[in-house]
C-alpha cells in the first residue's frame, strides 16, 4: 500500500508541475474585473494576471512552458469574449476543446490507438511497438474509453454553464471540471491501469526492450 501511496504521490507531482495556478487564477480574475469594471477590464485582469505567473516562474527559475500556454489559452478566450461582445464567451474555447479531446479520444480508439497509450509514449518515451501488444493494449484502450467520457460529460456540462450565462458558476465550476477533475481521472487511470497490466501478464516496459522471454515480472511500475 504505501509503494502504491508513493508510486501515486510522484506522479501526481509530475502531472501538476506548475499549471494549477495558471489555469485556475486568470478565469476567476476575469470574472470579478468583468463584474466590477466591465469586459475590457477582465480581459486585461485576465492576461495580466497569466503573464505575472510566467514571470514569477522565470525569475524563480522553474519552467515556464505551462505557464506560457496558459497564457495562451488566455489571450484565445480574451479574443473569443472581445470580438462577440460576450464575458459569457471567454469560457467558449474550453467547450471546444473539450468537444475535440472528445472526438480525438474516439477516433485513436476507432484506429487502434487509444489516447492514454499516446499520452504515456509521448511523454515518458517508451516504445509504441509495446503499447500495441495484445497483453498491454487493452489496459489503455479501457482508460482512453474512461478519458473519453469524461471529456463527453465536461462537454455536456459546460453547455449547461454556457447557455445559462451566470459568469460565477462558469468560472467555479470550469475550475473544477478542469483540473481537479482531471487530476482525479489521471489517479484512478494510473490506479486501474497499472492494475490492468498487471492481470493482462504482459511484459513491463523493461523487459520488452531486454527481449526477455516469459514469465515476466510486468509492469511494476508506471502507466
């Protein structure tokens, strides 16, 4: 149990890295700027407040990738709300892109390639030739199913949000639905799919690269 504890507490470090605050402050600084001060206002709180973060990252010398795409993501959904007119609108790109992550999560399990086995290639660097194997696919296939109903539901929801037009809500609960959410899917991912691995008695990520033959010990470690 604690190996698990440990296992789970590293890499929920390394999934946060520096974005919390990047995504949760500037929507919540735009909300009340935009109450208070009106729509132009909000969006300069908004951007300022995200380009403050990068900063601070910087001078603190951690990485300011995050905080450069938060700052991104920011400046999108200031153009979004500038150009309709519409506080209401800022939050409209997090509809979209949870409709894309939706319709990409379908189609990668449709071709063959569940998102979750993408995501963990593409990040940690093991070889895509494993994650194809009939004994270790399924296990990331059941997540990116999970993933994909998840980005459905957030979908859904903001809609609601979106439609009833309350700024506060949205914001709140676009904090929420971002993610904490995301973070606890990712737990219960990597919970279930080193699991998964595990019963599926396919090699671990070493042992496919040393060409070992069975039995194998399999992945102990890591989704």
């Amino acid at each position: 149990m604690k190996n698990i504890l440990y296992e789970i507490t590293d890499e929920v470090k390394s999934v946060i890295g520096g974005k919390t605050i990047g995504a949760i402050v500037p929507p919540i600084v735009f909300v009340i700027a935009n109450n208070l001060f009106g729509l132009l206002w909000g969006i300069l709180a908004a951007v300022l407040t995200a380009v403050i973060i990068g900063i601070q990252r910087y001078l603190m010398g951690e990485t300011i990738k995050y905080a450069a795409g938060g700052l991104v993501g920011v400046l999108l959904a200031s153009a979004f709300s500038f150009y309709a007119g519409n506080a209401a609108d800022y939050f409209l790109p997090r509809i979209i892109s949870s409709g894309f992550l939706f319709l990409v999560s379908i189609v990668t399990i449709v071709v063959g390639k569940p998102i979750a086995a993408l995501a963990s290639h593409i990040s940690r660097g093991w070889e895509m030739g494993w994650f194809m194997r009939k004994d270790v696919k399924p296990a990331y296939r059941e997540v990116s199913i999970v993933w994909a109903m998840l980005f459905l539901l957030r979908m859904y929801l903001q809609v609601l949000l979106y439609r009833g037009g309350d700024l506060f809500i949205m914001a709140w609960a676009n904090t929420l639905l971002g993610f904490p959410a995301t973070l606890t899917v990712l737990i219960l991912s990597y919970v279930y799919g080193t699991w998964r691995l595990r019963n599926l008695g396919g090699p671990g990520i070493d042992e496919y690269r040393e060409d070992k033959t069975p039995p194998w010990k399999g992945q102990t470690r890591g989704f």
